[in-house]
C-alpha cells in the first residue's frame, strides 16, 4: 500500500453511459473508509435518473447527505463539489488528493482534457492531476471509437493518464450485470491501490 491510503479519491461523472460503474465505485470507496470528493456533471445526473431508480437530489449538500445516508457512510467521508465551484481545493495542485477517477468518462470530457481545457470542475481538476504528475484514471465508454476518439486516448496516455475502457471480461463467468459491473469496478480499485473481493482473480480458485 502507498502512504496516500488515507488521502482523499476524486470521483467525476459525466454524461456516458455507465452510471452503475461510479455508484459502485463510490460504494467500495466509502466501504474502504476512503474520504471521497464526488464531481457530477449535468449530463451525469441525467444519467443517474435513466441507469438507476436513486432519487438522488442536483444540489451539492443535499447529494452529498442523501449519498452519505443511502450507503451508510460517515458524514466526514463524502464531499461533493458543485460543478463550477473554483474555490474548491481540487481546483488547485496545492490539495491533497493523488487520485482522480473520471467514470464513466464521455468522449467530449476525454477531449476536453486532451486538450488542456478548465471549462469546469472537473476539466480542471483532471488538468491539475496532469500538471502535478499525479493518478489520473480515465473510464471512457464508448463505441466505436473515432480516430479523434484514439489520437486523444493516446496524447492523455503519454501525458501520465491511465485510459481505461469500461471492457468486463468473462473468464469469471459472470451470473449478472452486477458482476460485470464489479468487473471493472476491481481493476479500478487496482489502479487506486485498494483492497478488495470484488473478482475472482485470473489463475485464482473460484471463492
């Protein structure tokens, strides 16, 4: 384990499809006791009300108690910043976090990244993860994939990102679309050096 165990996680959603793959990372997180900084683009609450049956509530505080209560979690655990809140202290590189995880990520915020734009919250706080040579993940969903799609892929990968699709695999032999969420929801706590029974491993005995 690193010594950023007890550092906070950076959560942003955006407007892809893939709600239940945040909702579930954002479950584990508080689970772990991993203090949580949840982004929600506009487009990601749209999301939220078609993929799950959560009434979760748009303004900042009250999302933030509603999510807090619906997982049982300590009120300390979770923050959630409004989408446009510059003095928030992601907004600098002078914060604490050393993961960011946009999830599911859209391909218009992949080229917002891409391209260094700070158009918002969480543009600017994934620019910050860059520019300081910290852990940013990047769920992208999407299908098929443009050139433009690939070529930012590729420039976010050399810049330090970690690029990873919402791709389940099947050797597990999953039994439901929750397996196949807590799939990708496992290599994600991987990559956030987190603990966990999500999946079973390759080359692990079932159980």
């Amino acid at each position: 384990m690193s010594n950023s165990v007890d550092r906070p996680v950076i959560l942003a959603m955006t407007g892809a499809s893939g709600a239940p793959y945040a909702l579930r990372l954002l479950q584990c997180l508080l689970e772990k006791q991993r203090p949580v900084y949840l982004l929600v683009s506009k487009a990601a609450q749209m999301v939220l009300q078609m993929e799950s049956d959560l009434d979760i509530p748009g303004r900042p505080a009250e999302m933030q108690t509603w999510l807090s209560e619906y997982y049982q979690a300590d009120s300390n655990l979770l923050t959630v910043f409004g989408r446009e809140q510059w003095t928030a202290s992601i907004a600098s590189g002078s914060h604490n976090a050393r993961h960011m995880v946009i999830c599911p990520c859209t391909t218009g915020t992949l080229a917002a990244v891409a391209n260094g734009n700070s158009d918002n919250l969480i543009e600017r706080a994934a620019d910050v993860m860059l520019k300081e040579q910290r852990k940013l993940i990047m769920v992208v969903r999407e299908m098929p994939l443009s050139v433009i799609h690939l070529e930012n892929m590729l420039r976010l990968a050399r810049a330090g990102a970690t690029i990873m699709p919402a791709n389940p695999g099947f050797y597990y032999q999953p039994q439901s679309v929750e397996d196949l969420v807590d799939f990708v929801v496992a290599r994600i706590l991987d990559h956030l050096e987190v603990e966990h029974t999500l999946v079973t491993r390759w080359g692990e005995a079932p159980g």
